[in-house]
C-alpha cells in the first residue's frame, strides 16, 4: 500500500512543501511513482518520515539527520535506543526547566525580586514559596501577614542570603542544644526559641509571645513543619514547641 505525498503530509502534520525538499536533497526518497510521476509513499518511507521528524524535533540540522539514518552500522534496535537515551535527556532537561519555572513563580508570588539563578543560589532545592498559598488563606487577612509581604517585597539577594545564613545558624545550634540533652524549659533552649522569635519580628513581621505559641502548636501539628524541623533532628519540633511555651511564660506572654 502507498500513500500520496498529500496523504503523507496529512498524517505527518508537515507541508507537501517540507517533503518535496526531503525528496530533492535526498534524506526522503519516496519508494514508488504513480504513472503520471507522482510521489508514492511507501509503510518504510513512512518509518523513515517518522524518525527525521523525531530528530528534528530535538533539534538536529537536517545533514546530522541524514548522517544518523543512513549509518551502515545502525539497525533498527540501535535507532531505538538512542531515541529512548535523547527523549531520557530532553525529559530531565524540561523537568529541571519546569522547577525553575515553579521555583520562579512561587518566588514571584511572595515578592521574592531575584533571578531564577539567584533563586536557585540562595534557596538550592529548599522552596521558598511552599506554604505561600496556605498562608494567604490563614492570615490573608492579618496585619502580621501584610506587614511580611510588605517586608519581603523589599528583600534584595544579599538580605535572603543573610537570612538563609542565620537560620542554618540557629538550627544547627538548636540540633547541638538537644544532642546535649538540654531541657525545653531550660534557659539555653528558651533562649534560642526567644531568638527564634525574634528572627521573625526582624524579618517578616512583630511576632508577639500569643503568636509564637500559636506558631510552636503549628509546628508540631502540621505534619510538613514537624517534618522540616524533625530532619534536623528527630523530635526537634516538640522540643522547640515546649521552648516557645516556656519562653513565653518567661516574658509573661
């Protein structure tokens, strides 16, 4: 069975236009002429169309696609293998442009004025932006959330870079207070949950001792920041719960 070179280009979804020109530089040849001279197209040449297009989809030039086809030593299998090995790397290439993309727009969403690069630099694969929704829906309506949005906005790559630094700082130090068996109630472990606090209120808004409470409740009941905490170090979210509770007892909040 043939096909004429306007069915081919039907199925294919190019132009007759594009198969003259494979035709007449020789990378498509179409097997059969009818008997007035018209291009007939046989099931191999439809194989053939379908690989050419597949590399041209990935970007190769027309005489590297010429070069692959036409390889003496290449068999069907071969071909499919390196298909399967180019389509591996275009899929992993779009799935890390995709995360940029995400990272970007989630950073755009909380005000975040970096580059996609800078992004990637200060953040690495820690989401800026991952509770940004959730939280607009809680305290969309606070002053505590417009002042940090208010904050935020402002932020330049150097001040999320201080951020990051101090909070990489602090966490470290709180896994070392608990690996030393330090109590929640102690003053070393009140301490930092009162810097914990404080970080907040310099960044993102005034976090009052009621606040923080709530937000040491929230710690350990949403499962996503038990997790973030825990993988400091296991149980660090409780701990830091009972600190902030007794921190704030302290101070009278």
């Amino acid at each position: 069975m043939s096909y004429s070179v306007g069915q081919v280009a039907g199925f294919a979804g190019i132009t007759v236009r594009a198969l003259h020109h494979y035709d007449a530089i020789g990378l498509l040849v179409p097997s059969e002429r009818s008997h007035a001279g018209h291009r007939r197209y046989a099931e191999a040449d439809l194989d053939r169309l379908q690989q050419i297009l597949f590399y041209r989809e990935l970007g190769f030039p027309l005489e590297e696609v010429a070069v692959l086809l036409d390889d003496p030593d290449a068999d069907p299998r071969a071909h499919l293998r390196r298909r399967h090995e180019l389509l591996s790397a275009r899929i992993e290439q779009l799935r890390k442009m995709a995360a940029a993309v995400e990272h970007a727009m989630e950073a755009r969403r909380m005000g975040i004025n970096l580059t996609p690069e800078e992004r990637f630099e200060v953040f690495g694969d820690k989401d800026p932006g991952q509770y940004d929704e959730e939280a607009e829906q809680r305290w969309g309506g606070t002053r505590e959330y417009a002042e940090s949005q208010r904050r935020v906005a402002r932020y330049t790559k150097e001040d999320w870079r201080r951020i990051q630094a101090e909070v990489t700082d602090w966490t470290e130090r709180y896994g070392a207070l608990m690996a030393a068996d330090e109590p929640p109630a102690g003053e070393a472990a009140m301490d930092l949950a009162e810097e914990h606090r404080r970080h907040i209120s310099t960044y993102y808004y005034e976090c009052s001792y009621e606040m923080h409470r709530r937000l040491g409740d929230t710690y350990v009941a949403d499962e996503r920041f038990k997790a973030f905490y825990d993988s400091t170090r296991a149980g660090l979210a409780e701990h830091l719960k009972e600190a902030i509770a007794a921190n704030a007892t302290r101070h009278g909040g």
